[in-house]
C-alpha cells in the first residue's frame, strides 16, 4: 500500500474515531455514567462536577492533538506550507501538553487505582518529551528524525481508542472490567509503541528503496 493511500485510510479512521468520541462523551454519556459505575474506592477528595469539567477539556485537547497531529503529516502543507505546518506543530503540541496536564488530574482515580494511574502519569511525563525530541530535530534539520518522533508520538493519542478496543473485548469474554481495563492500559501502550515502530521501519524501508533505484 502506497503512503498516500495509507494517509487517507488514517484520515478515515481519526474522522470515525473523533466523531464517536466527542458524541458519546458529549451528548450520548455526557454524565459518565457507566465509567463511574466501574470505579471503585474512590478518593474522598473526588469530587464529580470537577471531574466532569477536566474530562470535557481533556476529551476536547485529546480530538485536537489527533486532527492537529494528523494534517501535519500531509506531505503537501510540509514542504509547500512550512510557516502553517510549523504553528500547527505548536498547536498540537500545546494540545498534548494540555492533554497530559488533564490526565495528571484524573489519573488518581483511574479505575484500577494505582496499578492503572502508574502508567497513565508515565504516559503524561514521556509523552510530551517525546515532542521536544521532535522539535529539536526539525530545528537541526534532522527531518527523518523529526517525523519518526512525531509518528511516535502521534500514535498515543489513540491510547484512550486502544484502552477500550482492548477492555471491551475481554469485558465481553468475561473478565472482570476492572482487570479488563487495566490489562487494556498496559496494552494500548505496547500496542502504540509497535505500531509506531513498524510504520518507521516501513519508511525506512521505502527510503531505501528510493534510494536504489535512485542510484541505478
């Protein structure tokens, strides 16, 4: 499959995946009924109209960084439109800062308590990080090191899509929610990690190819 092609079918999956998000934490499960349900021993200092307000913006900052993060990546507004390319970049760094900040405030009541809300604060610490590595390369002009950082970055905003792909299915076979989603949390992380890798290696690949063919 070409880059192009797999660009698109990217774009149609944020477009989905957006589209139900802000529709079932907006106006289908705007009061997280059924997430709060599952939630056990929660902190005395919970507090739902707080919490509510923080996951509203952390829902909203998450679609950002994932429609901000996604345009970036078109080829045509990289070379062809560097000065918007270059403030989008920010937005969707901000978006992701924002987005971690956020989860900062919900991890501690995480469903799975710390075994859950351990990773998530690991997420919110490298996440960003990860970002300024990127940032650093496109500086030094280390483009090949800034899109691979981006695309490793990029691909944790679809943590929270892999959370509950991977929970639904073992809630459905049985499991208990509670174990289901925190086996979902470790591994949308793993799932994120060798995703990104491998589209890397794939370009790599290509690149290399090019790259011969180039010199014959």
């Amino acid at each position: 499959m070409s880059i192009r092609n797999l660009y698109k079918m990217l774009l149609l999956i944020i477009s989905i995946y957006i589209i139900y998000t802000l529709a079932d934490n907006y106006i289908l499960d705007n009061r997280a009924s059924f997430f709060l349900e599952q939630k056990i021993d929660l902190r005395d200092s919970f507090h739902l109209p707080l919490w509510l307000d923080v996951m509203y913006v952390h829902v909203f900052v998450a679609c950002l960084a994932t429609v901000s993060g996604a345009v970036n990546f078109s080829r045509g507004l990289a070379w062809h439109k560097r000065k918007f390319h270059r403030i989008n970049g920010y937005v969707y760094a901000v978006s992701v800062l924002l987005v971690s900040l956020t989860s900062g405030y919900l991890a501690p009541y995480a469903t799975g308590g710390k075994l859950v809300s351990v990773p998530f604060n690991l997420v919110n610490l490298f996440w960003p990080i990860m970002i300024i590595i990127a940032i650093v390369h496109a500086r030094k002009g280390r483009l090949d090191k800034h899109q691979h950082w981006m695309i490793r970055s990029y691909l944790f905003c679809f943590t929270n899509m892999f959370i509950h792909l991977i929970s639904f299915v073992l809630f459905k076979a049985g499991m208990d929610y509670t174990l289901s989603y925190t086996i979902g949390v470790y591994g949308s992380i793993v799932v994120n990690v060798a995703i990104a890798e491998m589209i890397i290696r794939y370009l790599r690949s290509n690149s290399l190819r090019a790259d011969q063919e180039g010199g014959q």
